[in-house]
C-alpha cells in the first residue's frame, strides 16, 4: 500500500515577521517545503501540498521543484485537521 504525503503550507507564519510565506524561506540554499519533499522522495504515494497564505506562489514553487504534486487551497485557516481534510479529494 502506497504512503502518502500531505505537506501543509498553509500558514502565514506570522512569527517570522514576513510577508513571505513561511514556507518558501529558505535554508540551506532551498525554501522550507522543499526538504520536506525531498525526506519524502522514496515514497511511492501522492503529494499533495495544502497552501493559503501567497497560495500562488507556493503552489508555484512547489511545482517548479515536483511537477506533478497536487495542490489544494485553504481559503480558511481552521486548524491543522482542517488543513488535512483539504487534501481529502
């Protein structure tokens, strides 16, 4: 049975004091999400990532980096369960 990756990206990060989202700051020369992605290189499953806040540009880099990761939005910040159920479909 496949294992599947759910990447939430959502957030705003707020904390980082930036408009950036937090997930596209970089460190080690690559942004957040992407050392996410690669911890789960060897996974025969889907990848989904859930974005939000710069959704766009998220979703953009993060396509720039797996070309076939689906990408879901959360238009509401409602927590993290709510963040995974967006990834349902």
């Amino acid at each position: 049975m496949p294992t599947h990756l759910i990447l939430l990206a959502a957030g705003e990060g707020t904390r980082m004091q930036s408009e950036t989202p937090k997930v596209l700051h970089e460190i080690a020369h690559a942004p957040l999400f992407q050392h996410a992605l690669a911890s789960a290189a060897d996974l025969e499953g889907r990848r989904v990532i859930v974005v939000g806040h710069g959704g766009t540009a998220v979703a953009e880099a993060a396509r720039a980096v797996d070309p076939e990761i689906l990408v879901t939005k959360q238009t509401e910040q409602l927590g993290t369960a709510h963040a995974v159920a967006q990834a349902a479909d």
